[in-house]
C-alpha cells in the first residue's frame, strides 16, 4: 500500500522508481516486521504477563520444563502483528496470491489465537476441541485448493492440478481431481507439524525463517519469465510478489526470536504455530512446490513422524505383548535428544543447522535436474 502510493511519486522524483522492485518492496517488508516485532514485544509479553496468560506446562514432557510454567504464552500475535504490518505496507495488496496466503495466515491465526484462549483464559484443558481445529484446517485447504483449481489462468496453462518434481527437468504430477485433497493434506499437515516442532525456546520460529527464506528466494525466481525459463521450473505471473509476504514473515519471526531464544520470555502458543504452519504450507502451494516442502521442512517431518512412531508402536507392543515399548525416549524428536543430555540451546541450534542445510539443499535442486 505504502510502496504503491510511493512509486506515484515516480514522476516528481526518479528515486521513488525504486519501489516498483519487488527485491527493494521486499526488504523493506522484512526490516518493518522485524522492528515492529522488536518495538511491540515487551508491551505485549508486559499484557501477557499483567493478565496472568501463562503457558501450562505438560507434567508427562522433561523435568527441566517445569521451570517454564508461567511463562507468558500467546506471544504468536506479535509475529501476526509484524506480518500483518510488513505486507500491509509493502506489498500489492492486490495481488492474487499475496491474497490467499493473508487468508491462510490470518485464518490458522484466529483458530490458534481461540485455541489458546480456551486453554489459557478459560482453564479448558485441551483448549478447542482437536476435531473443531481440524476442521478449520481442512475448510482453508478446501478453500485454497478451489481457488487455485478454478481458476481460470491455471486451466488455460494447464497448471491448475499440477505440483513439480524436484531433481527431474520438466517433469510434473497432474493430481487431476485429487488436487484439491492434496492440498488440504499438506496445509493440514504443515500446520500440525510447525505446532507439534513448537515445544523448545526458539525452535519453531527459527525454522519457519530458515524454511521461508528459501521459499522467498523460489518465490522469485518463479515470477520472472527469464529465471523460470532458464531453470526450466513453472512461471506463475505474479507469484514473485510472494517475495515480499516471505521476507515479512522471516523479519517478524526473527522480531519475535529476540524474546523466544533460550531462555524464553515468551512463547508463541497455537496463536503463532498454527498460523505460521499454516502459511507454510500454504506458500509450497502456490509456488507448486508441495514435493519439495518435505525437503526444505524435513525437520518438521521428522518430529511428526518421530509422534506417528513412537505412538503407533506403543499401541502395537501394548495390544501384542501387553505392554507398551518406545523407539524414543519421548517424542517429539527434540524431546528425544534433551533426555539424551543434550542442553536446550544445543537441539535448537543443531536443528537449526540441519534447517539450513535443507533449505540450501532444496535451492540446488533448480540447477541438479
């Protein structure tokens, strides 16, 4: 909005010209989200705090967690607030798919945001009911995936039903009416598993940077005719607005990591992993690059296999031998590595490098193929 009203001025002065540059627009998005995060933080967690919006610590997970009862939780509006403000003033507000992924954020975010407030305000103990947040993940699943099924743009190229296949030239998948399902799964799916990665100072908002830094940059590269044609990857006309959305979310979450870092002032409860999931999910979608979200989130993958695991094998040695048996420790995985002795920060920042080495992973996959 901002940076449209500016480039107006283009004519009374040649400088303005800058923000018509998507990589200009999108910086500045980044820098907003992250000041603004840095600016509201403390006023934020000082309302958490003054309102007694404490996190609950589970009595089943790590001893060491106990010491964080109390801790101001709900702190993902201040990664919303940051994005909301980046992409408000620097991104085109009319832009089809900077649209659909402010709906995608807003939307898990108000369904996280009543989660909490359930668990937290209201002293429910399991918070919305999980069959009520699944179906508020399946409606904008089915909500995305319509929009994108029925358009026309991506009928007439033949593009709507489709999703590219990493490591392999010009090869798609046509899901055809399968489609839709697909993307219900994976938006489901990515914000399940940003929620369930959620559980260790700094971890899940270090993630989604790493994850959303790399989509930024295939954001990009998908907009423009040339780098697309040059990469042999699909060319979506405006999808290299996403930048922008992007950087704005990996600026607040690293607004928000400020206060997230071990040890946490803050956490940012279903509010913010739900929406960040959400949003994740969402992006891999629009860029067609639902396969490729299993390499540059591998990490999520892994703490929510390590759930699907660690659960179905217990039920299976309990119904077979009467007594139930763990691969892990406790799940999730990062839980696992902590009853290892491992410290804290030490999981957070090793899971972090493996972030980084699967999203750098995931960009020379444009080139090997």
């Amino acid at each position: 909005m901002l940076g449209d009203l500016l480039y107006q001025l283009k004519d009374f002065y040649f400088g303005f010209n800058l923000f018509r540059y998507i990589t200009v627009r999108a910086a500045l998005a980044a820098i907003t989200a992250l000041l603004f995060s840095l600016v509201i933080g403390p006023r934020i967690i000082r309302m958490l705090k003054k309102h007694q919006i404490g996190e609950e610590i589970r009595t089943d997970g790590p001893e060491t967690h106990l010491a964080k009862a109390g801790t101001p939780t709900m702190g993902g509006s201040i990664i919303l607030a940051g994005i909301i403000l980046g992409v408000l003033l620097w991104a085109q507000l009319s832009n089809f798919y900077i649209q659909l992924i402010f709906i995608s954020t807003l939307w898990m975010g108000l369904v996280g945001f009543l989660d909490d407030y359930l668990k937290v305000v209201k002293k429910m103990k399991k918070g919305l009911v999980g069959k009520y947040k699944l179906a508020g993940q399946i409606m904008l699943g089915l909500f995305i995936g319509s929009m994108i099924f029925f358009r026309p743009e991506f009928i007439a190229e033949n593009i709507n039903s489709n999703t590219s296949m990493p490591f392999f030239k010009n090869l798609e998948i046509d899901f055809g009416w399968l489609y839709i399902p697909v993307v219900i799964f994976v938006i489901t799916g990515t914000s399940n598993a940003v929620n369930l990665t959620d559980g260790l100072d700094g971890l899940a908002a270090g993630l989604v940077a790493i994850a959303m830094l790399a989509f930024a940059g295939m954001s990009y590269v998908t907009g423009n005719v040339n780098f697309s044609d040059y990469l042999n990857i699909i060319y979506l006309p405006g999808s290299g607005e996403l930048t922008v959305y992007c950087l704005a979310v990996v600026g607040a979450a690293m607004g928000f990591l400020w206060y997230n870092a071990f040890p946490a002032e803050v956490f940012m409860g279903d509010t913010g992993a739900l929406a960040l999931g959400s949003t994740l999910g969402t992006i891999s979608v629009l860029l067609k690059k639902e396969i490729l979200l299993i390499l540059i989130g591998g990490v999520f993958v892994a703490e929510t296999f390590s759930v699907i695991l660690q659960t179905s094998y217990f039920r299976y040695t309990r119904k077979k031998y009467g007594e139930g048996k763990r691969i892990f420790r406790m799940a999730p995985l990062h839980h696992h590595f902590e009853l290892k002795g491992w410290h804290e920060s030490k999981v957070v920042s090793r899971l972090w490098i493996i972030g980084i080495l699967l999203a750098l992973l995931s960009l020379t996959t444009f080139k090997v193929r």
